[in-house]
C-alpha cells in the first residue's frame, strides 16, 4: 500500500488548516467575495478561490450575485450557509407547575429555526423518544443533540436527578447508539450561567440560582468566564447545603418572608466561598417584592460591601436555551 511521504502528509495538514480558517472567516463574514476572505486570512487569493470552490461543492457555502470590484471585473459574493448543518436541544421545565420537555432546532448561528413544548412523564429515557423522532424526520440535517436536565452527568451517566427514575440511566451512550450523532448533558443551570455569560456586558464571575417550586435549587457558577464543574459534577447543588429548609414544600413558596429567607441563605453561602460578581435569581414565584426582602435579609447575614449584586431574571428559558445551543454547536466541527 502506498504511504504519503512526511511532505505529502504536512501538505494535507496544512491543505486542512486553510480550510478550517477559510470556513471560519466566511462564517463570521456570513457574505464575502475571495478577494476580502484572502484579506482576512492572509492566504492569496488563488488558495482561497480553490477552498472556496471546494466549500460549494460540500455545500458549506452558496454562490451569491456579482458586485462590482473598484472598476474591475466584478467580484462573486460567497455566503455561508447555516443550515448546511443543525443541531437539537432538549430541555425540561416546570411550567405552571407541569414538568415539560422544550425542545429547539438551531442552525450553525444559534438561530433557533423550530419549538416545541410538550408535557413529559419522565419515567424512562424512552419517554423523550418521540419528541426527538419526529424532529430528526422534520430536519433531516440534524447532526448533534444536546439535553439539559436539572442534575448531574458523570462518565456519561445520570448520577442524580430530580426525575429518579432516569438515575443510572447511561444518557449520553443511548441517544449516540440510538441516532448515530454526538451527545452533551449538561446541567440546567449550568446551561443557563452559561448562556447569560454569551450576553453583552455579562459579569465575568457569577452565580446563578434556580428555585423550582416542587424541587430543590440549583446553582450555576461562572468563575472568571468558566464553568464551576467539581470534580464529579456536583459543584452548584445548592439543595444539598445544610441549611434545614424543606424544599419543595408548598407552604416554602407561598410565604414571602419563608422564601426570601431560605434565598437569602443559600445566597450567603455561595458567596462566602465564591465571593461571585453578580447572583442572579429565578423560581416562577419570585417577584421584585421578593427580591427586595431577600435584600434585607442578605444584609442582616453578611456585610454589605461583601455582598454581590443580586438580581432577578424573567427569561431562564431564553438562558438556558443559549447556553445549550451553544455547548451543542461546539461538538460540530464546521
């Protein structure tokens, strides 16, 4: 069998490199003409004509219209194409009390080009089959999956989870074997530090709590950009501290002054030994009246001046769907 010699093998690294950066510049360019992609590449433009050609061909960009060129001969705009590729987040919430499974198709931008919610009986990884099928059969260009969920994923296993009958499930190995595309968990709060981190004038270390009405809370830690993981997963399970509430009892959040103290103590906690930026806060219940006795109350457990900015947030769904779509793009190589 015929080997490529060290200099054939460099050639077709180096062949790779140039497309991969091509790609790239084209897709934050979104439209372009060779002439500005060699520009902002430093290749010339006949490397970057022939990668060009190469994309159309793959179908990873379409030709667009003539423009004129400085009194040249006029130039081929070339346009990145982002739904060559798609990916497919699955997310559960509580709505209005009802475990639901929301579901999104996003293109290669994070643009999110199809939605569903359906209520879920969470009994069975099975049981988010369905919704999934009919998905891929909608948008055949579906190329990775993402689920976030409210527990923990370690070594591709559901190791806790507010639905117990999913613990132990080998999430990530059934979904791959199941449709053949990659698979990332992550965390539901996670997800959403994740997708606010994405936000223009974002804080650069920040936690991020979730109160539940039927579940104990959760909190995701964005550190200096990155997330808090642990070393198995469980950094953030805030419903785990000590602190002698009953979470999950109705009487918890139908109380202001019950709610906003077992708040005001997990808030306390985390920022005794993360000392966050900003907190951010949402539960369906909570209201500005809320947030402004989980204040007073924060105050009286720890000094002002070592407090982070607290605050509220009306769109976890909108963060969560972010943060998701973002981890799952990443497994896509274009």
């Amino acid at each position: 069998m015929k080997k490529n010699s060290p200099s054939g093998a460099n050639a077709l690294v180096i062949k790779d490199l140039n497309t991969r950066l091509v790609r790239q510049a084209l897709k934050n360019a979104r439209v372009s003409t060779v002439r500005d992609l060699a520009g902002m590449t430093g290749l010339s433009t006949v490397t970057v004509a022939g990668i060009v050609q190469a994309l159309v061909a793959g179908g990873a960009a379409r030709e667009g219209e003539l423009v004129p060129s400085n009194g040249g001969r006029p130039s081929r705009l070339y346009r990145f194409d982002e739904q060559q590729a798609s990916v497919l987040v699955l997310f559960t919430r509580e709505i209005e009390g009802r475990d639901t499974a929301c579901l999104r198709v996003a293109d290669l931008y994070g643009q999110i080009v199809a939605s569903e919610n359906h209520p879920l009986e969470a009994g069975s990884l099975e049981a988010f089959e369905p919704f999934i099928d009919r998905m891929l059969v909608r948008f055949p260009s579906i190329s990775a999956l993402g689920f976030g969920l409210p527990g923990i994923e370690y070594g591709g296993t559901i190791v806790a989870l507010d639905y117990h009958k999913l613990v132990g499930a080998p999430i990530i190995d059934h979904f791959q074997s199941r449709y053949g595309i990659p698979v990332v968990f992550e965390n539901d709060v996670n997800a959403a530090v994740l997708g606010r981190g994405r936000q223009e004038g974002a804080a650069t270390s920040e936690a991020y709590l979730y109160f539940p009405r039927k579940y104990p809370p959760g909190s995701g830690i964005r550190i200096e950009g990155r997330l808090l993981k642990g070393s198995r997963h469980f950094a953030g399970e805030v419903g785990f501290l000590p602190l002698g509430i009953a979470w999950g009892d109705p009487n918890l959040t139908e109380s202001i002054e019950a709610s906003s103290s077992a708040a005001a103590q997990v808030i306390v906690s985390l920022a005794a030994v993360l000392d966050p930026e900003s907190v951010v806060l949402f539960g369906e219940f909570l209201t500005p009246t809320h947030l402004a006795e989980i204040r007073i109350r924060c105050r009286s457990l720890m000094p002002e001046e070592s407090l982070p900015q607290i605050s509220l947030t009306e769109d976890f769904t909108q963060d969560f769907q972010d943060g998701l779509v973002g981890l799952t793009l990443e497994l896509l190589d274009l």
